[in-house]
C-alpha cells in the first residue's frame, strides 16, 4: 500500500458542512500546521499497522469534534495520545491543537480496552471525516449517503492494502456499512447512550479476555 498516496488522496477531499481533518483548519483551537500535524499521524498509524500485521479493524461511524476531529485518528481524543506509542510501539503521534487535551467519552472507552488486547486493531469510520450540522462546527451529526459516496474508495483502498481480515463493526450503521466488503464482520453495541457494558461484555467476548 502506498501510504503517502493514500494520505493525499484523503486530504483533497472538501465537502460543505464536513470537516477534513487532514486538510482544514479549525480558527478557534488548531495550531497553524495542524492539518500536517494530522496528515503525519494518519500516516504513521497507517505505517505501524502495517509493521505490526494488524488484521482487524474497528470500525466506528464517523469523527466526532471531541476526538478525530482534533487528532486525525479515529475513536482517539487527546488524552490518549500519550499512550499511543505503547498500544502501537513505534508510532510517533502529536497533539496538533493549542490549549488542554480533550476527552471524548466514546474515546475514552475504546482505549481503556485497547492495553488489555495481545494486537490492537486498526481503528477506523465508515465517515473518517467530521460531519457538522450546518452553523455549528463544533457539533456531531450522521453523513448522508452523498457524503458517504466520497469515502467508498478511500475505505476500500485501506482495506485492501492493508490486508483487513476482520471488522469489528460498533453499532448498528457501521455493522451494515461494513457488510459490503466480503471480510468477517462482527458487531458489538456501541458504548454511547448507555452502551458501555454491552460494549464491553461484546469485545470480552470476541477477544477472550478478563475485564473488570
């Protein structure tokens, strides 16, 4: 897979009301290189999935302005940017926002889970872009099917280049979304809106492991 290619490729995408974090600038909290900042994180997740032979995906919805939007990096807020290089040894990752780290609940979630797996997954969205409802960048709102077209090639071309066996889809429209591909795909219950346990219990289960 050619990563830089990929990288640009995701980068030239512009649609109204969607934020691309690798390519736009947020005037309120981005530090002035921040969508390059972005750009080499996604590049150097991309690059250390390949080394370490991740097969399995996790696959949530779509960036949300707590999280991706601000790090480049699906289901990843800034708290966790820190532990990044230890679930992914090798992985040289930044913070590309001024001011204090932010935490995003569905975030929060998915790295806590993340230290106790053998290999971690590639973490990714069916969107991996920031849709925001119209006047309000700093809101979460679902990507049309229009806005979805966009995507089709940039998720195949990562799935395939990366030699994804497995997805673990989380929640319902990325369980569909996922379908599509012709790969293993399992679907456990999102975490938000009182999901956590289900979340939990579904990837103890997948994964076989012990969790508190």
């Amino acid at each position: 897979m050619n990563i830089d290619s990929f990288v640009t490729d995701i980068s030239s995408v512009q649609l109204t009301n969607v934020f691309n974090p690798y390519a736009d600038q947020c005037d309120q909290y981005d530090e002035v290189d921040a969508a390059v900042i972005r750009r080499n994180n996604l590049r150097e997740f991309i690059r250390v999935s390949a080394l370490l032979g991740i097969e399995t995906m996790w696959m949530g919805r779509d960036l949300g302005y707590r999280g991706g939007r601000r790090t480049g990096l699906a289901l990843t807020d800034e708290r966790h940017l820190t532990s990044f290089c230890e679930v992914y040894p090798g992985s040289v990752i930044k913070k590309s926002t001024t001011g204090p780290s932010i935490k995003e609940r569905t975030a929060d979630e998915i790295w806590s889970l993340l230290p106790k797996l053998n290999l971690p997954p590639l973490l990714w969205n069916v969107f991996p872009f920031h849709p925001y409802e119209a006047g309000n960048q700093f809101s979460n709102r679902k990507f049309t099917a229009k806005e979805l077209s966009v995507a089709e090639e940039i998720n195949a071309i990562l799935i395939k280049g990366l030699g994804i066996k497995r997805i673990i889809a989380i929640g319902n429209d990325a369980a569909v979304y996922a379908s599509r591909f012709g790969i293993s795909v399992e679907k456990v219950r999102h975490p938000s809106y009182g999901g956590v346990n289900e979340f939990r219990s579904g990837i103890k289960e997948l994964y076989a492991i012990k969790m508190q």
